[in-house]
C-alpha cells in the first residue's frame, strides 16, 4: 500500500489504477443512485474504500464527477466523429453530425437517466468538462464549414466565425443536456429541420 | 350578494368583476411569494375571500394562473407585435421579431422573477395558454415569410410550413420560459446572430 500512501506530486501508474477504479465505482454508483443526492461518504462506503482514502486521489465529489463526465463527453464526441468520417460531401457531414449529437444524447438520456444528472448539472453549473465539450463542438463546425466553403459546397461571404458561432447557436439547445431534456419529444424532427435551414443558410 | 351567487351557467358582469378581482390580486400574491408553493388556501387569506367563494369562480390554482399566464403572454405578443408594427421591410421584421421576444421574455424574468415562475410551470406542463401562445408566434412567423415570399425578399422553394416551422425551431429556446432561463446571458447576441441566419437561409 505505500505506493498508494505517496503524495499526489508524484502519483504513479498504480495510483492511475486507484483513480479509475474509484471513477468506475462511482460511475456504477452514481448510475444507480444520482449523483446531486450522493455524498463521498456513500460513494466510499459502497465501494469499500474509506472516505480519507479517496480524498487523497480526488478533491471533492465534483472531481469525480468531472471525470465521468469528461469520459462520457468524450464517448459522445467518437460517436459523432465516426457518424461524420465517410459523410461523402461537407453538407452531409453537417447533417449527419446534428443527428448524430440528437440521437447520443436522447440515448443517454433514455437509458442513463441517473447519469445525465451528471451532464446536467456540469453544463447548469459550466464545469470545465461540459465548457471544453462546447469548445470541440464549436471547432468541429467550423472544420465542417472551412471543408464544404474549399469544395465549393458553402458561400464564404459571412466571415467564417459568424457562421459557425450561428450554427453552433442553432445546436446549442440540443447539445446542452440541461436543455435538450426539454426538447426531447421534438429532437429528431428538429435535427433535420434545423439542418436543412441551416443548409439554406450557407448555400452560395 | 345574490347576483354573485347565482350558478356559473349564468355569470354576469360583477362575475367578471369578482373574476378580475381575484386575478388581480393573485398576480399581486404570486409575485411575491411564487407559484408553486403557494396554495389557494393562502391567496384566499391574502385577500380575505373564503377558499369556496374562490372555488365559485376557479375550479384550481392552475385556472387562476392560466389567466395571469394568458395575460402576460398577449403583453409580450403586443410588445412583439408594436416592435414589427412599422418595420419597412419583412427581413426587419423578423430581426424586431426576434430581438422584441428576447427582450420582454428577458425583462419578464429579470423584473418579475417570481411570476416567471408561472411563464416556467405553464411552459413545462404545456398549459393551454402556452401552447396557443407558442402556435399565434407560429402564425406570426408564416405571417412575416409570407410578406417576404410576396415583395420579393425570401425565397420561395421552401415550402411555407417547413421553413415557417424550421425558423420557429431557432426561435424557441428564446421564447420557451423554462429554456430562455439558461440562454439569458448570450440572449440578445444570440437574438442578432440568428436572426441573421435566418436571414441568409431566406436569401432567394
């Protein structure tokens, strides 16, 4: 165990494996149980773990919380990046993009429900996870738009962060977990609506 | 006394009177002390009815705050409405359209907090009074595509209730009570860069 009991400046691989069994239970947990009602001091008693011991790897129950959601953000990210990767034109890859954010995010909501609490509080209180997320997003919409205004597909007249920004405006609603619970009912019809309009938008 | 006791069949004018009366000073209580935890019991206190003399003219709480919800909501369509009234073309008026909703909607929360409470509960239970007001804003878009389709300014392809409906899309987040809370910081930016989206997605 003196491994374990080391400081946190020089934290090594088993320390590594701590953390992520600590996220892994908590995951499980928090799936279970909510996340917003749970305390450190449940989540050390489920897994087994005293409440000391997991505050040497994680400051709080947010920074745990963090983790889950930066995997879970992360998850939804590759399912969007593999449902975009062999779009064959810039148009399909925006349309496949907003259906496929739509469609990760009504799931997690659906079969996860206890763990879009997570989602949900970390985009109402802006953590840094749910903040960099956007971030991505953003940059995604605008890597669309710079390839479909080089194929010709786009009009470049708008300066490029203006549309993209718009476009993201557009998504936001569904992106955002603590607003896409609101929109759920209307999300799939929504996604291809509000792709189309937005194709209208950038047409040249 | 009698005419207020006959039998709901035949209401008369001091009905009314009795109706606004009552409306007036639940607008008053509910936007001190909220909706939600507020129960008729109390509000008949408050203005010193007895709870059956109330029960005589609302069958429930939600029948008086429909009311106060139906009367802040044609407000904000008049504002609306005012805002586009004089605008020399259809692409500014859907700019006032959408800058006026976000305004008084924002207004609405940021001065009458607690009643806005009201504007929340009736948008997510879809109370009647919020679903015809979310279908007249509706109308009022295909309203405005129709004078741009007709002076020459929009395109006509799309047809009339998919572009009328993809644009109201944009607009909800903004104009949904229970969305609008979380997009109140980027609101009025939003309202322009959208607007002007929408805009290039009309471009004939």
């Amino acid at each position: 165990m003196t491994t374990l009991m080391k400081n946190s400046h020089t934290r090594g691989p088993l320390d590594h494996s701590v953390r992520e069994q600590v996220v892994a239970a908590a995951t499980e947990y928090f799936s279970h149980f909510g996340y917003e009602k749970t305390t450190v001091s449940d989540l050390a008693k489920a897994i087994g773990f005293s409440k000391a011991y997991i505050y040497k790897f994680f400051d709080s129950k947010q920074a745990i919380g963090e983790v889950i959601c930066s995997n879970r953000l992360a998850m939804l990210r590759d399912i969007v990046l593999s449902a975009i990767a062999d779009a064959p034109t810039a148009s399909e890859k925006l349309r496949r993009f907003f259906k496929a954010l739509v469609e990760a995010g009504s799931d997690l909501f659906f079969h996860d429900r206890k763990l879009y609490d997570i989602a949900t509080v970390s985009s109402r209180d802006k953590w840094p996870s749910a903040v960099a997320h956007e971030a991505q997003l953003l940059q995604l919409v605008q890597e669309i738009l710079l390839a479909g205004r080089q194929s010709g597909e786009f009009e470049r007249k708008t300066p490029l962060d203006e549309a993209s920004h718009a476009i993201f405006l557009v998504l936001r609603p569904y992106i955002s977990p603590v607003q896409l619970q609101y929109n759920l009912d209307t999300a799939a019809e929504a996604a291809q609506h509000l792709s189309s309009l937005i194709l209208r938008s950038l047409a040249p």
